[in-house]
C-alpha cells in the first residue's frame, strides 16, 4: 500500500491541478510543493521498515493485470531501489519549490512535473518488466512538455530531440524486453523469476542481440557517448528546474535499468561484454569532461559533466558483472560506489542545474564571461555554488569523493588499466569546476551587475537541503551504505 500511495498521491496532485478548480500561481506551487512532498515522506516511512537482513525485495505489491501473459501491477523495493527512489522523491520537492516563470501557466507547469513525478518514480519501484516500460515512456511524455512549453531559446526543438532520441532508446528496449519473456519458461515478465530464471544463460548469439538492445535502450538513456547528442540542447533549453529532475532522475533511469535489468538478468551475457560497457564508460568519463572544460555556457558545461559522471556509474556497474565468480569484494565495492554514484549526482548536479536558473532569473543569460566579481555581493550564492562544484569533482568530505572512491577501488582489482585512465577525469572536472568560478565570482564585476541579488529564501532553502546531504553523506555515508551494500552484495553472488 505505501508504494501505490507513493504514485497514486502525485498523479491525483496532476489530475487536480490540470482538470480541477483555478489555481493562482503561488497557490498551484504551495499545492505541488505539498503534494511532491507525500511521496518523499511515505519512502522515508519505508526506509524504516526496510529490513537490510530480509528478503531481497521488501514492501512487494503483485495485483494481476494481464494473467495470461504474465502481466501484472508489481512494486517492490531493495536498498537499491529506495536509495535512488528517495533521493528522486527529493529533488521533487526541490524542483517544486523553486521559483520558474511558469509563463502565465502555472497551474498546467505543475500537473506536468507531478506527472512526471508518477512516472519516474513508478520505473524506481516497478518489480514487472512491462511496467517498468509503461512508465519509461510515460516518464518522456512529462519532460517533453516541460521543455517545450516552459523552456527558452529554442524549446520545442530540444524537446522534439530529446523525445525523438530517447523514444528510440525505449524501441530498443521494448525488443530486449521481448527478448526476455519470450526465453522466460513460463513466459512472464515478473523481474524477480526473471532474475532467479537466468532464461538466455547459454543463449548465444540470441542472448547477445538481447544485451545488445538493452545497452542502446540504456545508452542512450543515461547518455553515454556517443548516444548523448540530446542531452547539451535539452538541457540549455529547459528551464532549470526541469534541467535538475533531467540530470538528477532521468538520467538515473538508464543506469538503475542497466543493473536492474541486463546486470540481475543476464549475468553470463553481461559478464562476456562488461569490457566493451567499461570501455565506453572510460571514453564518456574522459570526453564529458574535456568538451566541459570548453564550454562558456554555463548549463551546457554542467550538461556535459553529467555525461562524465554518469560514466562512473557505468563503470561501476560493469565492474560488478565482470565475471560471474571471483573477485565478489571488490565487484560488489564497484557496484555500491555506482549506487552511491546515482543518489550523489542527483543531489549534486541537481543543485548546480538550480543555480544556473538563479543566475538566468537575474541575468538572462547563461554565458559564464557576463559574470564576474559577485562574492562579496551574492555570499550566499557563492557558497553553495562553491560546495556544490567542490562536491562534483570529488573533494573528500562531499559525497562525490565517497562514490568515486569506492567506484575505482573496485575497478583497479578488475580492469587497472581503465581506471588509471579514468581518474584523469577527475582531474579535468577539478580544473573546469575551479576555473567555472573564478569567472564567476572573482575577478571585476561588470557595471550591468551592480543590482545583482543574492538567492532569495526559497532557493537558499531548497539548495542549502541538498548540499547539506552531500556534505552528510561525505561524513556519514553509513545510513545509505546500510541499506545499499546488501543488495550489491547479492546482485554480485557475494551472500
């Protein structure tokens, strides 16, 4: 009941703001701020029940949909799952709060995210294969809207891109999907039989063009290169909350889908091609945060840090179904440190997507060298920029170095090579996230800033909540490592 509550509670929240009375603007935000809020306290509400020594997946809903088919409305969580689920719920709430121009259209912008919200938060908690599909899909429709009718420059452009490139990726995973009911004996799309059946173990070259599909489907999804054209445009043009929920939970569903479903699934497979997904993770680490180094705009530079970030996570999980024995421990530290990953870059690049909007409200526009000179007269601004960037390359003490860390610990005892070249990718996020600024707050300030407001009270409350939990989670990761570490060590064959 808590996880149906979990998506039902948004989705009347949408339903309501889209067909029911008039809302004013501030009125439509305080009702989507509360209704985002009931999904984030229901999954703390189930983080307490979840039992780290139980079974590996907790709070199971199984209502038949289609029985002849093996369908059905299935939810469910591991510590996977509710870490990445929770830390979405979150951005949210965040997402919610923070002021946009709604264009005149407020009542219409929130139904959309909380849609969104239903969606993306029902692919986390999906324990059916075809559900996991439905809302996929559903998750592209809510982003499609937010881009093109609340974003700037050349909104529906990014949008019909972005809807075009990821619809393609959901073809590709429709076909694996398939691919997988149809070895199943019997035929279902339950995820867990799914994971204890092992159905194309053996499969051959039918198993690889399964693989295959998934990896497109999720490629393209996360993004990695050279499947991530999409990502810079979209998120230049979304306003910024929409470019937080894109990099913080979006993003999130290809690499959660790469281990939920091809990693647990298809382990024999996964363990013949984790060289080749590792390999592509190490080029997106490197090429995400060479082309950052040279971009001017602001969102376009945080855009393709997520590129490189999100080839951590990769690398993780191929790390962990590199072989299908030996090496449990360091596998399973790959496979927590790409979980940790998950939930840090949310928080993370979230933060950093909100402050590229603070900085759009007050100078429309997103070019780093308009700036300069704003510590004294933004502090605020300044610091939490300031940890944020600190947090994204890694500085121990933030949550970044604590998923980093355990990401390459992992993949020297694996592939020591790749990851020898992979902390260069560190190095070059420091140097673009130091330089990035400088420019913006050292140095003379232009004339045209002498007005230039410091964040306002909601954006100083939402973005002081998620740096503070990178900074909680840096010091004390122990609360996620808890619930985490069992499910890697199981997914890895470790116990």
């Amino acid at each position: 009941m808590i996880l149906t509550l979990t998506l039902a509670v948004p989705l009347a929240g949408a339903l309501i703001l889209a067909f029911g009375p008039r809302f004013r603007e501030q009125t439509a935000r305080r009702f989507a701020v509360a209704t985002a809020t009931v999904p984030l306290l229901l999954l703390i509400g189930a983080w307490f029940r979840f039992d780290p020594a139980g079974p590996q997946f907790q709070l199971v809903l199984d209502v038949p949909w289609v029985p002849s088919l093996g369908m059905g409305f299935r939810l469910g969580v591991d510590g996977i799952a509710l870490a990445v689920a929770s830390m979405s719920a979150l951005l949210f709430v965040g997402a919610a709060a923070y002021p946009v121009d709604t264009k005149g259209m407020a009542r219409q912008y929130y139904a959309w995210l909380l849609f969104l919200e239903m969606g993306s938060l029902g692919l986390f908690l999906a324990l059916d294969l075809l559900l996991f599909y439905v809302f996929f899909d559903l998750s592209l429709v809510g982003m499609y809207f937010l881009i093109a009718r609340w974003g700037h420059g050349r909104p529906r452009y990014a949008a019909l891109k972005f809807f075009i490139y990821t619809l393609v990726g959901s073809l590709a995973l429709l076909l694996g999907i398939l691919g997988l009911y149809l070895a199943a004996e019997p035929a279902t799309f339950d995820m867990r039989a799914l994971i204890e059946q092992q159905p194309l173990a053996g499969g051959g070259a039918l198993a690889g063009l399964v693989l295959l599909a998934f990896i497109i489907g999720f490629a393209i999804k996360t993004p990695l290169v050279p499947f991530h054209t999409w990502l810079p445009r979209a998120h230049v043009d979304a306003p910024a909350p929409a470019s937080a929920l894109l990099a913080g939970v979006l993003l999130k569903m290809g690499t959660f889908g790469l281990l939920r479903i091809p990693l647990a699934m298809m382990r024999e497979t996964f363990a013949a091609w984790a060289p080749w997904i590792a390999l592509m993770a190490v080029l997106s680490i490197i090429y995400g945060a060479l082309v950052a180094l040279g971009q001017n705009d602001m969102k376009r530079r945080i855009a393709y840090t997520s590129i490189n970030h999100m080839g951590y996570t990769v690398l993780g999980i191929a790390v962990a179904g590199a072989m299908l024995e030996g090496n449990e421990t360091a596998r399973q530290l790959a496979l927590t440190g790409a979980t940790l990953e998950m939930v840090a870059h949310g928080l993370i690049t979230g933060s950093l997507f909100l402050v590229a909007g603070s900085f759009w409200q007050r100078g429309e526009t997103y070019d780093i060298d308009a700036y300069g000179g704003l510590a004294a007269q933004a502090p605020r601004l300044m610091l939490l920029t300031v940890l944020a960037s600190f947090a994204s390359f890694g500085l121990p003490g933030m949550a970044g170095f604590v998923a980093e860390f355990h990401i390459f610990v992992g993949t020297f005892a694996v592939y020591p090579w790749l990851a020898a070249v992979g902390l260069l990718g560190i190095v070059i996020t420091a140097a673009l996230f130091l330089q990035m600024l400088q420019r913006l707050f050292l140095g003379a300030r232009p004339e045209r800033w002498a007005d230039f407001g410091d964040l306002r009270f909601s954006e100083y409350v939402v973005l002081g909540v998620l740096v503070a939990l990178t900074v909680l989670i840096g010091v004390y990761p122990r609360f996620l490592l808890d619930i985490i570490v069992p499910s890697s060590r199981w997914l890895v064959g470790g116990g």
